[in-house]
C-alpha cells in the first residue's frame, strides 16, 4: 500500500507544481505537461528507495 501511494504522491506534487508555474508564467498547460514525466521518475526513485533497492547516487 506505501508503494502506491509513494508513486502517487511524486505524481501528484510534480503536477501541483507545474501547475503553479503555468499559472505563474501563463504557460498552461505545457510546464504541468513537462512536469508529469518529472514525477514518474521520482515516483520510481522512491518506490526503488523503499523496495530496499540500489539507485544511482
């Protein structure tokens, strides 16, 4: 259930994010389209993270 959720959230915050910078810079909707992919790999980072496994760095 963490694991889902870990993913979730990443998801969730890069777009609230880019979001906010589309709104910032009246760029809608293409700093929350470049964000999505952001989030997925932070999601996966973390779902790495909390799996026990090795990431890069």
């Amino acid at each position: 259930m963490r694991l889902g959720v870990e993913m979730v959230a990443a998801m969730v915050i890069a777009v609230v994010i880019g979001w906010g910078l589309d709104k910032l810079f009246h760029t809608s909707p293409w700093l929350m389209i470049l964000m999505v992919p952001v989030g997925m790999v932070a999601g996966l980072r973390n779902l790495l993270r909390a799996s026990g496994g090795k990431t890069g760095g």
